[in-house]
C-alpha cells in the first residue's frame, strides 16, 4: 500500500476555513484544535480514522439526497447489496435530438445615425426691437439588413439512475430525470448545428462500498465503517485494506461526478447552446462554470477537542436532518478528544441547510423555465456532484493527514528522517545485541595475505557507493569452511581446461534493507593491490558446492585499484513464485520451477582470489617464500608469463627438488630468467637494427623521390616562363 504524500499548503488552508465554520456552529465556549495539537493515543488515531470515513459516508449520502435519494430508495439498494449480494451501479444516460422548425428573416440594424439642424431666424420690430426664432430640424438615418434565421428544435433527455449487476433495466432505481425541448437559431444557411439524434456514452461508476458501509437504524441509518486492526495487512490508519477500498472509491466517485459536470458545462452548454446564434443576439446568462460551491459546509474536519475542559458539548437530537449519521458507539470512550457524535449532527445538518440556502440562490440565478436546457435543476445537480468532488478530495487529505502526523511525530521523536543508511546502521547496532560476536553480521573486508605471518599483498571489500563515506563496507552474515577439510572447487577455464583449487572459504548471507520511497544503496566491489604484490581475482558464479563458474578474471598488481559495481536483480520469493505459478498448466509449472532451481543455483555471487606468488613457487619447482623478497625477479616473472607468454618450462628449476637447496633453485631459475631476457634483448636489439635499417631506405627512396620531384618542377617552371616570350615574338613579326 503505497503512501501518496501529503499536500501541506491544501490541507492548512482547509483547516483555517474550517475552523472559522465549526465555530460558527458549535457553542461560543468550544474550542476544538487540529489533531495534532491535542495529546491523544495510538488508538485515537484508528478511531479518528474511522470517524472521518463514516462523516464522509454521511456527507455524501446527504447529497445523494438532494438529487433524489430517500429512505424507500436506500432500502431497495441496501438490500441489492446485502440480500441479493449484487453491486449496484450509478448510471448517467443521456441522448438529445435536433430537428428543423421553422425559417424566418430578421432585421438587423447595420447603421443607425441621427442629425440635428438648428435654424435661428432674426425679424427687427417697427420700434427697433429684434426677435429670434430657433428651428430645429431632426434627420434619423437607418441601414436594415434583411438576414435568414434558422430555428431548429433541440429536445434533451437524461436520466441518473442506480441498478443491480449487469442489468441497468431491470427494477432500477431511478434518482431523477429530465425532459425538455428548446429552440436555438442559426444564420448563415439551412445547416442543422447538430446530429439529428445522438445518443451520448453512458457514464456509470459503482456505489456498493458506500452501502456495504451502512448499517439499518432505528429512525435512521447509520454509517457502518471499521478498520479491521487485527488484520496481517493493517499497518497504520492510513494503510491498510479498509482505508484502500475508500480511497478506490473515491477515484471512481471524484471521476464519475466529473464527467457529468463536464457533460452539462461542454456539451450542453458550449456544443449545444453554443451554437445558438441568431441575428440579433442578447447577453447569454449564467453559466455553471461561474457557480461558486464555497457557501456548502464540508463536515468532514480534522479535529480534536480536550475533554477535561469541554463546555456544552452537543447531543444528538430526535429527529437528525440527514438520512445517515454516525453510529453512537463509534467514538471508544469518553475520554477520546475526537468531537461527540451530536457535534457530528450539528455539522450535517449543516450541510444540508446550506445547500438548500444554495439551491434557492441558483433557482434566482437560473431560470426555472421547462424550455431552458440549463434551468436552475442542472445547477442544482452541477452543485452536488461539484460538492461530491470536494469531498473525496477534503477526506484524502485528512486521511493521508493522519499518515503525515505520524510521520512529524517519529522524526520529531528520533531528532531526524531515517534514510536507508540510518535503517542499516540501526540494524547492525541491534545485531550486536541479538548475536553473539562468532554469529554477528562482519564487514565484508578481507585483507589478502599468504599466512598471518606475511603482510598484506591487497585489499578485496564490498563498499556502499552513495553515501558520504565512501569507505562503508557492506556486513553480511559469515560462515568459514577451512580449506585443508573441504573438497576441491573445480573451475572450467574453457571446454578443454579444469582446474581445481583449495584454500579458505566464506560463504556469506547478506540482508538488503531498502525503503518504499527511496533509491537503495549501491554497492561495488572493490580490489587494492600494493606496491610489488599481485594477484588473480575472479568473479563468477556457484553453480554447486564444488564448481565455480569465472565470469570475469583480472590480473591486480602494483597500486592497481579495481572498481566493480555490483548490479542486483531481485528474485521472486517463495511464496509469490508459489501464487504466480498456481494457475499455469503442469507443463509451464514444471518448467517454470525448473528454470526457477536453475536461478537459484547459478545465481550465488562468487569471487575467487589466486596469489600468484606461491603458484609462481610450485609452477618453477621453488621452494615456499622463495620470492617473497625477490621482487626484481617475481617483476621479471611476471612480464615473462603476461607478457611475452614464455611457457615456464624454459624458466623452472629442473634438477633434483629433493637435493637442491633454496638458493641453489633460485639461482637457476635467475640464470633461466637472465637467458630469456637477454634473448629478448637482443631479438628487440635485431628488430630496432631492422627498423633503423628499413627506415633509412625509406628515407633514401623519400630522398631520391624527392628530387625527382623538384627536377620535374623546374622544367615545368621552364616551360611556363618560355611561353609568354613566344607569344611576344610572334605578335611582333604579325604587326605591320
């Protein structure tokens, strides 16, 4: 059950709105916080849990009511689901239709202008005086354009219905529909704006965790939601089976009530009213885009109340206005901080009256005509399912709140956050404790060494490679198998060649400890080589107790450092192979356990160290520690073997092993050793003469051809430099 985070900035903004509401309704004295500001107990937290999910049931139920769920209705489903033992769905059916209707012309005002002339006349009186006289002439200047409308008959049908199965047709339980018929106008020509009948997808979704979730009441219903904490799967609150099988819910709800907005706002509205065009439009009205859902109570709210200093707790009323409540015993005892059931009450009923305050709103924004596709009952049911995304939405919050709470609560408790590393290093502290020190998981660090009286020739770890200390060997589990007790291990170096080792074993276990939402560590293995030591390393695979499968060999020597990451691919456990392989056919399981065993054998991490000092000792007949400090000749070995691939018949001591002392061995093999690198001294001293040689022929033939070069160049130049003069000479002769 994966955690889906939390969204902290969402979830403080809810909570302040939500306080200023339940302080509105609760008494003056009440004082409720948000739950982690209140000390409860592991307990409180399981029941708070199951407290949100039963105020979710309720509140979704009171807006089920509101487009037409009643207590004769949730009887019926209540008994399709635990009498009949059916699902029952939630249907959306629509289908519209456009017809032509009639034609008209229309008069549309292209230019309407007006002007007014002023004319003042003067007359002179017989006694000299003058009297003027203002006319006022008015002209109004018109342009109608004479334009064809189109009115086309579009009718509506829809209907939200709940049914049994698979089989929305019979005895379903229908919770409303409608009916209406409407005209829209178009210009521009006899082009019907729509099909002349289509019958939209039908959108359903299934209710049958909401009503496996309520139980019958004496008066009313009441939510029935549990977690089963006794469960293996039961984790935390916020995981476990019960909290799933909501949050599944409300995907499938939060998308159903979605798609249904979207039919009314795009579909009826922006395809089909939207079409509506006639030659003089008029301002179009409301749309549900613009509703606002804010003034409707969300009763579903994270809070916590000290009992010791509660004053005039609510009680639960006789006759509650919603049609489920909470059961009376879902709160465990009196001295939870949850709020009381009768708080509960107070909060649904509400809901229920600020969404009729709602709904008489909207039927004085929207028309209630029976010819408007958008009438104020499309608002209303916009409203509700608006108001049932909300909600799914607030009780993820709050749920995945509580997983939030527990978390601040452990780091707070530990003093940081636990990475993967901090969870390793825990373990291995706890293991020293559980184990005795021969059993307790080790480093996986091993110096390599010929005895405990020889230092180290190198260092071969596995080490963690994404944290800050970089030096972080991986502890494993170790077993020791001494050698000198223990059968050979074969190695196949080709299909011709085997060959058998001995010598110290470590079979080792290693526990991976990795977290959900975290990059677990890498590690790589590393092999260190000093100065003047060598060796083999291979790694590979155990194909059985006594075979070793070398993938990969590297020779590690002088300083050399070899870094190998190591790349893990995960297994299938017992248990899951034995589930997945349950419903194949005996064929498939029996090759599929088959190849399963093949895994499990050829897939043991393996690593092989060869010292080569002491195989140098027996493959030239020297006694041991002969070259442990003859490091001129184990270098001089060492480049004759990688090399140069000299075979070490030329280079062993071949005299009486039984007789011969260790110098006597180790002069001959440095005699044998000189023989061989003086021949190779002179046969590069041959190839560098022959070089020198070839070389200089090459460049006497690059001279040489180089001066052929250059002569060829000047009877070119020659012969360019004579052609002007000849052209000279003969234009002189040709002149008059």
């Amino acid at each position: 059950m994966k955690y889906s985070g939390f969204d902290e900035y969402s979830f403080r903004e809810y909570v302040n709105k939500a306080l200023i509401s339940a302080r509105k309704v609760l008494d003056v004295n009440r004082n409720p916080e948000v739950a982690e500001d209140q000390d409860h107990s592991y307990d409180d937290k399981f029941a708070f849990a199951e407290f949100l999910s039963n105020t979710f049931i309720a509140a979704q139920m009171n807006l089920l009511e509101n487009i037409g769920m009643n207590q004769d209705k949730i009887e019926k489903i209540y008994s399709m689901v635990h009498d009949d033992k059916r699902s029952v769905m939630i249907r959306f059916q629509a289908e519209d239709s456009c017809k032509f209707e009639k034609e008209t012309i229309a008069d549309v005002i292209q230019y309407d202008s007006e002007h007014i002339t002023e004319t003042v006349q003067e007359k002179s009186g017989i006694l000299g005086g003058t009297s003027t006289k203002t006319k006022k002439d008015t002209q109004r200047h018109k342009v109608i354009q004479k334009v064809k409308e189109s009115h086309w008959r579009v009718n509506l049908k829809y209907r939200l219905f709940c049914y049994a199965g698979n089989e929305p047709d019979k005895n379903p339980v229908e919770l409303c529909s409608r009916t209406v018929s409407t005209i829209i106008t178009t210009t521009g020509g006899k082009v019907c704006p729509r099909k002349e009948k289509t019958i939209h997808k039908f959108l359903e979704t299934p209710l049958t965790w909401l009503f496996q979730n309520m139980k019958p009441g004496k008066k009313v219903w009441n939510a029935g939601f549990r977690i089963d904490r006794t469960a293996e799967s039961c984790r935390t609150p916020r995981r476990n089976d019960q909290i799933e099988s909501a949050f599944k819910f409300c995907t499938v709800i939060n998308k159903f009530a979605k798609n249904v907005n979207h039919f009314f706002s795009q579909t009826v509205e922006n395809d089909i009213l939207g079409s509506h065009n006639p030659a003089n439009p008029k301002p179009m009205p409301r749309n549900l885009s613009s509703m606002d859902n804010s003034s409707v109570f969300c009763p579903i709210l994270p809070l916590f109340e000290n009992k010791d200093n509660l004053a005039g707790t609510a009680s639960r009323g006789e006759n509650p206005r919603s049609l489920l409540v909470l059961p009376a015993n879902n709160i465990n005892s009196a001295e939870s901080p949850i709020l009381s059931i009768g708080d509960i009450d107070l909060f649904l009923n509400e809901q229920c009256r600020t969404i009729q305050d709602s709904f008489q709103s909207l039927e004085s924004a929207f028309s209630s005509s029976e010819e408007k596709l958008i009438s104020s009952f499309e608002a209303q049911i916009f409203l509700i399912l608006t108001e049932s995304s909300k909600l799914t939405e607030v009780y993820g919050l709050c749920i995945n709140y509580i997983e939030n709470m527990l978390k601040t609560q452990l780091i707070t408790a530990i003093g940081k956050k636990v990475t993967p590393k901090d969870f390793d290093q825990f373990m291995r502290f706890h293991n020293r404790k559980l184990f005795l020190e021969q059993y307790c998981p080790k480093p996986f660090c091993y110096s390599i060494r010929r005895s405990e009286d020889h230092s180290p020739e190198g260092l071969l770890s596995i080490e963690a490679t994404n944290t800050a200390d970089s030096i972080d060997p991986c502890f494993t589990y170790v077993k020791h198998i001494d050698g000198e007790n223990a059968l050979p291990i074969k190695i196949p170096l080709n299909a011709a060649t085997q060959v058998q080792i001995s010598g110290e074993r470590y079979l080792h276990g290693w526990m991976n400890h990795k977290f959900e939402n975290h990059e677990p560590l890498s590690y790589q293995l590393t092999a260190r080589a000093r100065q003047f030591s060598s060796f083999i390393l291979m790694i590979g695979t155990v194909a059985g107790p006594d075979t070793f499968i070398p993938k990969d060999a590297i020779i590690i020597q002088n300083k050399d450092e070899i870094l190998i990451p190591i790349l893990l691919n995960e297994l299938p456990s017992a248990k899951e192979f034995k589930d997945s392989i349950a419903s194949l056919s005996p064929e498939q399981q029996r090759f599929a356990t088959a190849f399963r065993g093949m895994q499990l054998e050829s897939s043991v991490f393996g690593v092989c160290v060869v010292q080569l000092k002491p195989q140098m000792e027996k493959l030239l007949g020297l006694t041991n520690d002969s070259l442990t400090k003859e490091i001129k000749l184990t270098q001089d070995l060492m480049e004759l073997f990688s090399d140069y691939q000299i075979p070490s018949s030329l280079l062993s001591f071949d005299g009486n092993t039984q007789e011969e002392s260790t110098r006597i061995r180790l002069d001959r093999v440095k005699e044998n050793v000189k023989a061989v690198m003086d021949a190779i001294d002179a046969a590069k001293k041959k190839q560098l003469e022959e070089g020198k040689l070839r070389a200089e022929r090459e460049s006497r033939r690059a001279e040489e051809e180089l001066g052929r070069a250059k002569e060829e160049w000047n009877r070119c130049a020659d012969r360019r430099s004579s052609r002007p003069q000849n052209m000279v000479l003969c234009a002189a002769r040709s002149a008059p």
